[in-house]
C-alpha cells in the first residue's frame, strides 16, 4: 500500500506529518516520529479511511479512541484487506459498528480485560464467541502499531457453546423432496447438485461449467479454500445436462442471472418446509459424505471429494442411520 497523500517534514530535527488532499493538509497528530514507524503509517490510514469510504462532513475519531483503533485495523492491516472473506467482513462489521456506537469515544488504554470479559459472559453463546474473534485482531493490531501495550483479549478465555449438530438428509427427507418438487424447477436443481456435489449453500451459487476439469467437478470451497474435487457420476452428469451450456454458473434466476447466496438458501429452506423436509442444504452435504462412505470410499478420499479440512467432520459426517435406503435414492433420484 502506498501512502499518496502523505506528508514527512523535518523542521528544526524533528519530524511532522500530515494528511495533504485537495489543498487541504490535516495534521496526523503523530509529530515526532520517524517516518517508518507503523504508528505513522496507522494514523495516515485512519485519515484515509475517512475520506475514501466516510460522507464529507465525518470527524476523524480522536487519536487513541477504540473508533480510532477500529478504522487503523479496516484500514491497514494487512489479513482483514487481503485474506478474510466478504461473508465474514460483513458479519463483523455489523460487531464493529455496533461496538463504535457504544464505546467508540473510550481511550484503548481504559478498556481492561476484566470490562471486555464481563460483557461477552453476559452475552454468552456464539454472539459472545463471535464479538471475541472480530475484537481481539482489533487490539492486537493497535499492540503492534505501538499504541498499547498489551492486547487486552490476549488471556481471556470463553466457555464455547456446543455445536449444534445439523440433522443429515435422511431417506425420508430425500424421498420427500423429490416427491414435491419436479425436475425443471429451481429448487429441485439446487437439492440436486446440493446432493451430488456435496457443496455448500455458497459454493453452489458460484460454481459452473467452468469448474469442469479432467472428468471432475473442481472448485474452491469459499469457506476454507480447500479444494474439492468431485466426480462426475452418470447422476451429477444427467443434473448439469439440464442446465444451459453457455452460463456463469449452474443455477440461474428466470433473468438468467446467478443467484445471491442468501437468495439460494431461502429458497431451499422455504421449499423444504414446503415438502415438509427436515434436513436443510448442509443435510444433504452430510448425505453425499454417506452415499460415498457406502460406495466404499476411505475417509481420506470423502475429505477430498467434499473439501473438508479435516478427518474428523467426515467421520462424524458419515455416522447416519438407513445407509441403504439413502445410496437407493440417491441413485433413483437422477
């Protein structure tokens, strides 16, 4: 990152410098230090944060405020730009507006473990786990930067709340489904592919024709980034035959454009219920881990297939009653 609108000055051996834009030159409040150190490299980025992305009449929050420390972190550290996916920038920008509103004003160094402890024990469940990993990269950044000297969430541990464990597709689900819904329609096509890829909800908005390579169906999972790599059965085969040759991706509104993530499982849910399904579309991912763990598959081969990161959501994935009745399906289905 280039800082363009940066302005270093040593008058009488000691150094000042501003944020120059417009003819307009704002002082970085960080006079005295050299130019390469991270603190001034943070304020000029908190300075651009607001001028780029902030309505014209936006005050710069006060040097050393946890709004301060949040607009240094969204505006130069280098994972939160570079590495978090849009899904997870959205869910913790809603936390750090939120925690702007209430406690923006507060100097960084009069917010204690102790304060920060007490209000995710008072949240609890995965609100709280949630608020914890969007916060804690927020102090370590202004630690690192200089301008405190310890992160206040380094030793704070939280009591996580069991996973809730999702119910897999069973054979009544399946057969349910399929008795609602027809081959042609939207929905039928998302629980297809959903059944016979063992995609995700945000991977089935995204993948296409395109990710056809070497006899596979091969993609990125958006989630971890693994990569999954999917056999082309005669089943999945007889799915993308029906879908236009020439699209973006597999799943296409009635304008012939892709379908928003969100869309496409609102949509499912809305005709699941409908069919008076219980499983939703991660159901059906733990029931392509089953019609392949019965095909004989290892667990290193399903991990694979589905793109997990580990052995062990597989082999939990794969602990479902009525195997027999679920592959019979499966293969009827197509």
């Amino acid at each position: 990152m280039t800082e363009k609108y940066l302005r270093s000055r040593q008058r009488r051996g000691r150094w000042f410098h501003t944020y120059r834009r417009f003819n307009k030159e704002i002082s970085l409040e960080v006079h005295g230090l050299e130019p390469s150190d991270p603190r001034v490299k943070a304020a000029y980025w908190v300075e651009h944060a607001k001028w780029e992305h902030s309505p014209p009449e936006a005050v710069t929050p006060a040097k050393g405020t946890f709004a301060w420390a949040l607009a240094a972190y969204q505006s130069g550290n280098w994972k939160w730009l570079n590495e978090y996916k849009e899904s997870t920038k959205k869910s913790r920008k809603a936390i750090f507006k939120r925690y702007k509103e209430q406690q923006g004003k507060r100097l960084l160094t009069q917010i204690s473990p102790q304060a920060i402890e007490s209000a995710l024990y008072a949240k609890g469940g995965h609100g709280a786990v949630n608020e914890y990993k969007a916060l804690k990269p927020v102090f370590e950044h202004a630690k690192r930067l200089g301008f405190i000297r310890i992160n206040p969430m380094a030793d704070i541990e939280l009591d996580k709340p069991t996973p809730k464990e999702l119910p897999t597709a069973d054979a009544d689900d399946i057969s349910a489904f399929i008795g609602q819904w027809e081959i042609g329609t939207v929905q039928r096509l998302i629980f297809d592919l959903a059944l016979y890829t063992g995609a995700a909800r945000v991977d089935l908005a995204h993948i296409g024709r395109h990710n056809i390579k070497n006899g596979m169906l091969k993609f990125d999972r958006q989630k971890t980034g693994v990569t999954s790599y999917v056999p082309l059965t005669h089943e999945l085969r007889a799915v993308i035959a029906r879908t236009p040759d020439i699209s973006p991706t597999f799943i296409l509104s009635k304008h012939g454009k892709p379908y928003a993530v969100e869309s496409i499982g609102n949509m499912f849910r809305e005709a699941a219920i409908e069919a008076g399904m219980t499983a939703r579309l991660h159901g059906l991912r733990k029931a392509f881990c089953v019609y392949w763990a019965e095909q004989g598959k290892t667990v290193h081969q399903i991990a694979a297939m589905a793109g997990h990161v580990t052995l062990k959501e597989v082999e939990r994935y794969t602990r479902a009653a009525d195997r027999e009745q679920i592959v019979r399906l499966i293969i009827q289905g197509a």
